[in-house]
C-alpha cells in the first residue's frame, strides 16, 4: 500500500493549525504521518502539533521555502501532500490526492484549487476563484504549463527527491510553489485536478502591504529563472523534451526496427 506523508509548514499558527491538523485526522484516508516544520515560532505551534501526533521538525532559516523543502525532505512517504496551517482540507482531500496519482502513473505532481473560509460570506467563492484564475493567467506562460498552489499539492517522493536539489530552497523571497512549478515542470508532468477541495483563510490579501508583498515575490519567482526559463526559450526546451518522450508509433503490419 502507498505510504502518504503530509507536510505543514508553520509559523506562530499553532490555533489555525490546530483546526487544519483535526480536519487531517478526521480524513476518510488518515496519512500515514503528517510533518509540522515549526519556522521559528514563537507560541504554541509545536506544543500543538505534537499533541495532535504530528511530528515536529525545526527549521531554522527563515522563509516558507527553506520551511516547504525541509519538510518535503523529512517526509517518509511514497506520495508527500502540502497545504498550509490556515488551511481546511475537505473530509476526502487525501483519498481523492492518492487516487489522482495512482490513476495517472506518469504524472509527477498533482495540484487542486481553493475557496475562502472567512471574509464576506457572498466573496469567498468569487473572490478566491478571481485570485486563482488571476495566479494561473499569470504564470502559465512563464513555465509553459499549469502552476503548482502551495495550499494544495501533492508529489511524488521520487519527484521531489529529482529536484531537490535545483529548488531555490534559501531564498526567503520566492513563492516556494511557484519556483518548485519551474523545477517540477522541467522534469515531470504537473496535472491540475479538479474535486480536491480545499478551504483557506482570507487574511494575506486583506493588508494591502503583505498582497504588494505576495506581488513582488511572484514576479521575483519568475525573473529568478531567467535568461535560461525565460518563455519562449523554455517553451521550446519543453516541446522538445515532451516531443522526445512520446512514443514513435508504428504502421501495423510493418517491420519492427532492428537493433
């Protein structure tokens, strides 16, 4: 049987975590371990995750992508889910993740969507679905294929263990999910899916400081890769790549090559 870890990145979360950590457990397919990397808090966060059986690995550097790669490192698991401390997976989040990798062998990543939790009752579903279509518009052309959303993904252990290496895991200033769609993208097939539901708090985007700030590193995210992922270079490097890979078809009835 699959083996699936969960990995939380938080930081002085530990009552939103504590929410996100019993709708983990209450799942209709219960991870066989869920990672909490504590980033240097300052409250409860890991008093809590450790008594909700989560193990608690530290993370020193500052920066969700020191603290996304740390936890992906740590992870036992065939399949290494990822979604956030303010997050709110739905009841079936982790069957649904495992039954998109086991139906798509060659897919190296799966990605879902999100709605709002909190704000505006009438918003939450325009405004997230706004926020998401906005975040995939603006991405896709610079990799080529659809983004990863760091609330809600999923790797394949042997998918991350191929790029761990290349992720700009030290750089506080990326939005990890993005730089990890660059290196992920290169590599393996990302498949967004739809049905993987996901909640999410409201609260970055309502100081307009942190969403300039969220603004900043994304277009950072990009410009990071470049002259080399620059888009019409990668798009080319890619519909090589994916041209090399699919499989020559052969007439029927004619001769196998020899060699």
């Amino acid at each position: 049987m699959v083996i699936v870890s969960v990995v939380i990145p938080a930081k002085d979360d530990a009552e939103l975590l504590a929410r996100c950590l019993r709708r983990i457990t209450a799942q209709t397919r219960v991870p066989d371990e869920v990672v909490v990397v504590d980033n240097g808090s300052h409250d409860g966060t890991a008093r809590v995750a450790a008594a909700a059986g989560a193990r608690v690995v530290r993370c020193e550097e500052p920066g969700i992508p020191a603290a996304a790669a740390t936890g992906y490192d740590s992870a036992t698991g065939d399949i290494v889910l990822r979604l956030d401390a303010d997050c709110v997976p739905s009841e079936r989040w982790v069957e649904y993740m495992v039954a998109a990798f086991e139906a798509s062998p060659h897919v190296g990543a799966v990605t879902g969507g999100a709605t709002f939790v909190d704000g505006p009752g009438p918003l939450r579903v325009p405004l997230a679905a706004l926020y998401l279509g906005a975040y995939v518009a603006a991405t896709s052309p610079a990799l080529g294929h659809v983004p990863l959303f760091g609330s809600n993904l999923g790797l394949r252990r042997s998918a991350w263990d191929d790029v761990r290496t290349s992720v700009h895991r030290h750089d506080a200033n990326l939005h990890d999910d993005l730089d990890l769609a660059f290196h992920m993208g290169e590599r393996h097939v990302i498949r967004y899916r739809r049905g993987l539901a996901m909640g999410m708090s409201m609260r970055p985007f309502t100081d307009p400081s942190s969403f300039g700030t969220r603004m900043a590193r994304g277009w950072r995210s990009v410009v990071v890769h470049w002259p080399r992922d620059f888009p019409p270079l990668r798009w080319v490097r890619l519909a090589r790549r994916r041209r090399a890979e699919r499989p020559t078809s052969r007439v029927p009835g004619s001769p196998a090559p020899h060699g």
